[in-house]
C-alpha cells in the first residue's frame, strides 16, 4: 500500500523539480540572448557615434581649407607674413593637420624670377623641383608651360624643405589635381608617407582651386594656384577623436575609392580584436575612406549555479513574466517618448522642422557667427497658386504638393542648413555660416527652378512656383523673429514684382516698395 503512494509522490516531486530546471534553463537562455542583442546594439550604436565624431573631425579640416580659400578670395595678393598669421589662428592644437601650402601657378618665363624671390627669403636654393618616385629624391623640374611650386607653407620650419616642390606633378601623376581643377572641384590624393616625416603616420592631400575673382568658367588660365591641406589621418582618430569610455576597442581606416582598398591608419599591421566589428563609410572630399571599428571579445557568462535549477517551475514563470512585462512597458514609455519628442521639434505633415526648432537651431548658429566671422541667411518661402490646387484638386493633393516640396528642401539644401514648414504653403530655410552672397543665391537659383511645377488631374492644370524673402544676419541683428519678419516683408515684395523669384531685404527696397 505504502509503495504506490511514494512512488506516485516522488514522481511528482522529480516532475516539479524537472519543470524548475527546465523553466530555468529557458529563462537564461532568453535572457543571454536578449543580453548579447542589448550589447550588440550598444556595441553598434557607441560605433556609430564614434564614425560620427570621425567624420566631423576630417569636414572640420575642410573647412579649414574653406577659410583659407575665403582669405585668397578677400585679396588679390597674400604676402607670406599674411598666410603666416592667418594659419596661426586656424592651426594650433592641430597636430592632425601637419601643413597648409600655398601654390601658386608660375608660367614658364615667370620661373627665374620667382625662384630670385624664393631664395630671397631663405627658401628652395634649388629652385622648382620635383620628386623622383619612389626614392622621393628631388630633382629639378622639366620645361613645361606652368608649374605649381609650394611657395607659402604654414607651419614653416618643418615644412621647409618642401617649399619649391610643384605640387600638380607629385600628386596625382596624370594631372589629377589639374584635371578636377577644371571642374572646379576638390581633389583629395591617396594616403602616402609625408616627405618632411616619412617614418610617421601617412598623410592624404587635398587640394583646393583658387581663381582669379570674377572668372567664369573654370579653365587653366583661370586658375590662380592651389591651396594644399596636409592632413594626417590617423592623428585625427588618435589624437583628436575622445575614446569611447569604458570600452577597448580598435579603429582602422581604409581608403575604398580605388579598385583595390589601401590602409591608410594604423600604418602597420597588428592585431585585431575577435570581437564585434563595425563599419561605416566616411568620405574627405573626392575620395570615399571606410572606418572599422572592432571591440575586445566580451567576456562569457557565468554558468547558472547548480542551486538554481531547482527552482520550481512557477517561480521561473513569475520571473519570466515579470521581465516580459517589465521590458514591453519599457518599450512603450521610449516609444511614447520619441513620438513626443518629435511631435515637439517637427511638422507632422512634411517631417521638416517646426517654428520651436528652427528658432532654436538658429539662436545657435547665430551665437557662433560672433566668433567665426560669418553670416546666416532666412529664407522665407510661399508658394505661388497654392490656393489654385486646393480649390482645383483637393486638399489631399496640396498635403501631397507639400510632401513633394519638402522632400525637395532635402535634397538641395547643404548638411548645417535647416528647412522648417510654419504654417500652411509657408516655408523657411535658414543657412548659417555663409562666407559670402553667392552661396544663398546659387542655392535660391537652383530651388526656384525645381519649384517650378506643373499640378494636373481632372482635365486641368495649375502652375506652381514660389516666392522667396530673403534676410541676412548682420552685427546689429541677429534675432531670428526680426530676420523672419524682414524675409517676410522681402517675399511680399517678390510677389508684387510677379512672383516666382527671390528678393533680399534691405532697407532701400522697403522704401521702394512703401
């Protein structure tokens, strides 16, 4: 009699204890795998920014090369003592950038006398010179029409034995820097070991065209010589860019615009973590450069001790439905507050920027235009016979023309500039850190004339263009509400001149206008 009961009683128990384990089991195994997905998005995203970051520190070194272009804009002629101070306000703390040179285009009966001046200064007793690759000995220059020698270089005491060096003959072989000069376009060399430090990290050149002011097109004899920036890549990932905290990790960098990849940091080969690997594009100018990033393997977890696979059953139930819950009602509060946080900064039909963010963005921009000596421009856009295809077609097809606008405003604004719809067929572009006119209306030009737009349905069809106000900030006024209100009052008068055009504000086209 007795051994039925305990067999029965002990089956029961194994049967409890054999659910505990089991639930248990399940339980780590869900909750390691939901672990490795948290660290690896963790992992992915602290990557990400790190690209991020990356990627500002090389368009930062541009646009170094953007204000040295603005200062030969600014003067006909700058004297060496003249580039000297100026890159001695963009370049200290810079190790990345190891030099910035000026070349200049010296016609073949222009060259003795522009080696006299050279040697005047102390610089290139051999006159214009270039490299013999692979050895990179200098040897003198063969007779050709023109020549690119480096003539002002910044900072000078490493970079003087390179003064006299023609620049379009060392880089590119086949003219390259010539070649996307006549495009007036940037050009950026492949990575390779920098004369003056031929031990150190590689280097990469990039090469801006300056022309003479006012010439148009772009052509050689418009050409007025080069601005060359020398940037040490892997400086910038090491010296530069802060490491991610709490995390060991490698970077490598690779140059991906050529048929085969090149290395361009670390310069050596050493080991590489076995752990997640990320990469992500990066782009310097006209070449296209990958970043990996790869982190230490994560140590492996600790086995669930023996104690807890006798957990019954119910309790891992709780546990796992505990957790469940816990999470789904994570997921919703981050849900609910990323849909809150875009409702706050954006325009629920186009996606674009509302009036709070553009006002923020722009007291932003406008407390930096103090420092760094540019200008911003609002733009105020209306859309012309936009009531025309509301009454004509409906407003589920002017909600449709606006989409089709915004997504335009996306596609032909630069990267800083911020495009916001504030109400109805009403628009406004802000552009900050503009360095001269040209820049807003060559963007005006282009935006107008994809605006221009034929609406059809219904046997009918309605012309849509847009009108443009534009105001530029100034020392006596950087209040986005006054400029908003001076671009406003510049749209009207487009409008009243026949719309489908752009007017910039200034105090005599008002008084022209009252």
């Amino acid at each position: 009699m007795h051994y039925p009961y305990s067999i029965y009683r002990w089956t029961l128990l194994l049967l409890i204890v054999a659910a505990g384990a089991i639930g248990t089991w399940q339980a780590y195994s869900v909750s390691r795998l939901l672990e490795q997905t948290r660290q690896d998005e963790t992992l992915r995203d602290l990557a990400q920014v790190q690209a991020f970051r990356a990627q500002d520190l090389f368009s930062d070194a541009e646009r170094v090369l953007e204000a040295f272009q603005a200062l030969f804009r600014a003067s006909e002629y700058v004297s060496m003592d003249e580039f000297r101070e100026f890159a001695g306000i963009l370049l200290p703390g810079r190790d990345d950038l190891y030099a910035v040179h000026w070349a200049p285009k010296i016609a073949l009966e222009e060259v003795a006398a522009h080696e006299a001046r050279l040697r005047s200064r102390g610089l290139a007793p051999g006159g214009i010179f270039e490299f013999v690759l692979p050895s990179m000995e200098p040897v003198s220059v063969a007779p050709r029409p023109f020549y690119f020698p480096i003539t002002h270089s910044e900072p000078l005491e490493r970079n003087r034995d390179v003064i006299g060096l023609d620049v379009a003959v060392r880089f590119g072989g086949a003219g390259a820097p010539l070649e996307m000069a006549r495009q007036g376009r940037v050009y950026t060399s492949s990575a390779f070991p920098i004369a003056q430090d031929r031990d150190g990290p590689l280097g990469v050149a990039v090469f801006q065209p300056v022309r003479f002011s006012g010439s148009e097109p772009w052509s050689l004899q418009q050409l007025r010589g080069f601005l060359m920036l020398l940037l040490r890549p892997g400086i910038s990932l090491t010296e530069r860019l802060e490491p991610i905290k709490g995390q060991s990790y490698e970077m490598r960098l690779i140059d991906i615009s050529d048929t085969k990849p090149e290395q361009i940091y670390p310069r050596e080969a050493h080991d590489w973590p076995t752990g997640p690997e990320y990469s992500f594009p990066l782009k310097l100018g006209s070449r296209q450069w990958q970043i990996d990033i790869a982190f230490d393997a994560p140590s492996s977890f600790s086995i669930v001790p023996a104690a807890v696979a006798s957990l019954v059953a119910i309790l891992t139930l709780v546990i796992i439905l505990a957790l469940e819950r816990s999470f789904r009602q994570s997921s919703a509060l981050l849900t609910a507050n990323c849909k809150l946080s875009q409702l706050a900064n954006s325009d629920p039909l186009t996606g674009l920027a509302n009036r709070r963010r553009i006002e923020e963005r722009a007291a932003e921009v406008f407390a930096l235009e103090v420092r760094d000596g540019s200008f911003s421009a609002v733009c105020v856009v209306d859309l012309d016979n936009f009531k025309q295809v509301n009454d004509s077609f409906g407003h589920q097809r002017g909600d449709h023309l606006l989409i089709e606008l915004a997504e335009l405003f996306r596609r032909s604004i630069r990267g800083g500039d911020v495009a916001a719809r504030t109400g109805g067929d009403e628009f406004v572009l802000l552009m900050p850190q503009l360095r001269s006119l040209g820049d807003v209306t060559v963007m005006l030009d282009r935006l107008l004339e994809s605006m221009n737009m034929a609406v059809e349905g219904l046997n009918k069809t309605e012309w849509v263009s847009a009108s443009v106000g534009v105001a530029l900030s100034e020392a006596g006024c950087r209040d986005f509400e006054t400029l908003q209100q001076r671009a406003d009052r510049a749209m009207y008068a487009a409008k009243r001149a026949g719309k489908n055009r752009y007017m910039i504000w200034s105090a005599e086209l008002m008084r022209a206008q009252s």
